[in-house]
C-alpha cells in the first residue's frame, strides 16, 4: 500500500469535505515520512525518561508483530488497512500527555484505576484516576467523597499500553510531536469537536456510536477523557522517539535486539520508567 492507494481510497470512500480532510491528513503524513529526521536523544542506560507535554503514546495488542507492522507501514487506522473496527475506525488512537510527566509518574497514574462516584437519588456525580500507588487506601477515598455508590474499573491506558496491572501488552510506542508535522496532524484529531464540527465528523465515526459520541466528547470526565486523540488517518513511524517494554520483554534479549535493529535511533525503557537500551 503506497500514497496512492490511500488517496484513491479516500476519494473512493468519503463524500467531498470529509475526503478533503482525510487527503490533508495523508499529504501531511507523506510529507513527514520524506522530510523528518528524529533528533538524536541523549538518553544513557539507567536515566529516568522524561515525557515532555503534548507526547503521543500508543500501544499494540498484538506486541512484536504489531510493532514490525506499524515500524514497516506507519501506525494507520483500520479503516485503510483492513484491521479490526473500532469505534474510531478512521482514526489511531493516541494517549495524548496534557503535562511533562516523569514515566515512572506517568505509568503509577495509568496503572492504578478510573472510578466513579454517584448517588442514585440525585444526578450527583464525580469521576477521577485513583494511582496505583493509591489502589491500597481506595476505600479511604470511598469514605471521605461520601456517595452512596461507587463504580471502579482499569484505566483504559492501562488496558493499552504496558502496565503494572496486566501482561498482554508489551509494546508501547512513543511518538515525538515536538515538530511541525506532528502539530499539523493533530489537527485531525477527530476527539476535539473545534477540530472537525458535528457535521464534519459523522463519517468518520462507527455508526452505531456516532450519537453518543457527538454527545460525549463535548463532555468529557475520567472515562471518556481528555487524554487522548484520534487522529485522523495515522502517524508515520519516524516520529517513534521510544519504545516501552512490559516486564516480560524487558527480560527477552531477543526482543530487545529486534527493536533496536528494527529502531536503531530509539531507546527503549521500562515500567520502572528506565532507559534499558540506548
């Protein structure tokens, strides 16, 4: 698959303001992928990772294979790549940092979960991340808020990206956005409703879940949150800055290998927020 092929489709696929949108977002890409070269970090082994504001995190289910897949094509949505349907079948989910965040930090917030308080009777309510570090003195928290129910689940970063609750994942990918294509690319974000209007954004959107959407990301709590984007198209593979390991590729020295061969510029660290590999 190739510009082309993506173009073709889109022109193909969307009715005129919308193809317009998706060929800005492709022409955008393309022109990354020809133009940009990463900066060389200056990470030594041992060194604690600092993530700067505005970073883009993901993470691939499918570990290895899905690295080698995102490294060879760029991180594209399924859309145009017949992968799975998501509810954003347009778009790359990324977590999307609103502050700097030491990673250690960061992978403590993610980890822990996402809770809602409410009571029955009233249309009180009131959402927030409890820490990993916070999970053992959860019901503390239960009684100092004072609401008569609560609902607790993971995180949805932890669910995506290496965790300290979960093994599935092992591969998550951090993209550098301190650069103008990164910038231009987030304008498709189709999360944020100043972006791409109500109208705008319908076709890009599952069908089944276009209603609740348009309702939910003017609305945004802890659930449906803040965190992330859905850029429209996908993000080319040379804005991979860092690779993060779960714990058991950090023990895999054949995984380690592979990523460094196949990401010679990248460092890769751990969930103790560490460069592991330079």
């Amino acid at each position: 698959m190739n510009r082309k092929y993506f173009e073709n489709y889109a022109k193909e696929h969307f009715d005129l303001k919308s193809q317009e949108l998706v060929l800005d977002q492709i022409r955008v890409f393309y022109d990354c992928l020809d133009n940009f070269h990463l900066p060389k970090h200056n990470y030594k082994i041992g060194d604690n990772v600092l993530l700067k504001k505005g970073t883009f995190l993901h993470g691939t289910y499918r570990n290895i294979d899905g690295l080698r897949d995102i490294i060879n094509q760029g991180l594209i949505a399924s859309w145009f790549i017949d992968g799975r349907i998501s509810k954003y079948p347009s778009s790359v989910g990324v977590w999307h940092l609103k502050k700097d965040y030491q990673l250690l930090e960061y992978i403590n917030f993610y980890s822990g979960g996402t809770i809602r308080y409410f009571n029955q009777h009233d249309e009180k309510k009131e959402t927030e991340v409890i820490k990993y570090d916070e999970v053992k003195d959860l019901m503390d928290k239960v009684i100092e808020k004072d609401y008569l129910v609560w609902h607790m689940e993971q995180t949805k970063e932890a669910r995506f990206l290496p965790s300290l609750a979960q093994n599935k994942v092992q591969i998550g990918i951090i993209f550098n956005v301190n650069n103008e294509y990164a910038m231009k690319l987030l304008n498709g974000d189709i999360l944020n409703s100043i972006n791409i209007n109500d109208d705008n954004v319908k076709e890009f959107v599952n069908e089944s879940y276009y209603d609740r959407f348009i309702i939910d990301r003017k609305n945004k709590d802890d659930f449906f949150t803040d965190r992330e984007s859905a850029i429209l198209f996908g993000l080319p593979s040379n804005l991979i800055e860092g690779i993060l390991v779960g714990r058991k590729y950090e023990e895999d020295k054949n995984i380690l290998e592979e990523i460094k061969k196949l990401l010679p510029n990248a460092y890769i660290c751990n969930l103790d927020g560490k460069i592991i590999v330079e």
